[in-house]
C-alpha cells in the first residue's frame, strides 16, 4: 500500500468514528444506533492502522481475498443495522395505532356528550387551533400479542 493511500483510508477512518461520536455527543444520534457506527469506524480504522490485521482476519477465516471478508463484515453490519430499524418502526406502529385508538375513544365520548345534552366541558381533544389546554394522556394498558381492542365507530 502506498504511503498516501495508507494515510487516506487512516483519515477517513478516523473522520468517520469521530462524526459518529460527534453526532451521538450532540443528541442527533441515539446510543442504540450510535453503536453500530462506532462498531463500523473502529473496525475501519483499525484494519486502517494495521492493514495486515485484514489479511490475518481473511486467513482465520479462510477467505481467499481479504477484499470479500470487508464486503461480508459491510453486509453483516448493515442487515444488523436493518433488522434494529425494522424492529423499532413495528414498535412505533403499535405506539401510534394505539394513540389513534384513544383518540378515537375520546372522540366518541365527545360526540356522544353532545348528542346526550351534556354542557360541554373542555375536551382532551384540540378542537381547534386556539385551544391551548390539553388533558393529560392515560397510561398504556398492555395486551397479549393478537389480542385487539374493539373499535368504536
């Protein structure tokens, strides 16, 4: 490897650990999704440092070409990243189809206070763009997987 291209993949190694850190210090990246970043420049900037720990890590494998174990590691880090993302978007799903649910509820109940006559009270819903009072959220009931709630109207 030249000197130049030995300094190069140092630097960019190192850029790459550093913005992780960075964005992670500032609050732009949470720690659970920091970590893969992290995991991914450190190893960069090691194989970066000490490119014969490469050759090494292709030999213990057994990979022909120290090249493809890189691409393997690459595929592995991003289908781990993958699969955590997946799984954080099915529980934000449950979160908001929930919420949707409790608003729906409440809504109900408004719409049936009115038809009953009942004086109207401040609703836990914004009605419109001046209301700046909320009521406060109820907790979150847990459920067994597959059991659902009924939907009203």
């Amino acid at each position: 490897m030249s000197p130049v291209a030995y300094v190069f993949s140092i630097v960019c190694a190192a850029v790459a650990l550093l913005f992780a850190i960075d964005l992670l210090r500032r609050g732009r990246l949470r720690e659970r999704h920091a970590i893969w970043w992290i995991v991914a420049g450190s190893l960069a900037l090691l194989v970066a440092i000490f490119p014969v720990t490469l050759e090494w890590a292709a030999s213990v494998i057994g990979a022909e070409v120290p090249t493809n174990l890189v691409f393997f590691v690459s595929i592995a880090l991003l289908f781990g990243v993958a699969l955590q993302l997946s799984s954080e978007l099915t529980k934000h799903e449950e979160k908001i189809r929930t919420l949707a649910e409790a608003v729906a509820e409440l809504e109900l109940q408004v719409r049936r206070s009115q038809q009953a006559g009942e004086p109207r009270q401040a609703s836990p819903v914004r009605s419109d763009a001046a209301a700046t009072t909320r009521a406060p959220i109820a907790p979150r009931t847990e459920r067994a997987p597959g059991e659902t709630e009924q939907r009203l109207g």
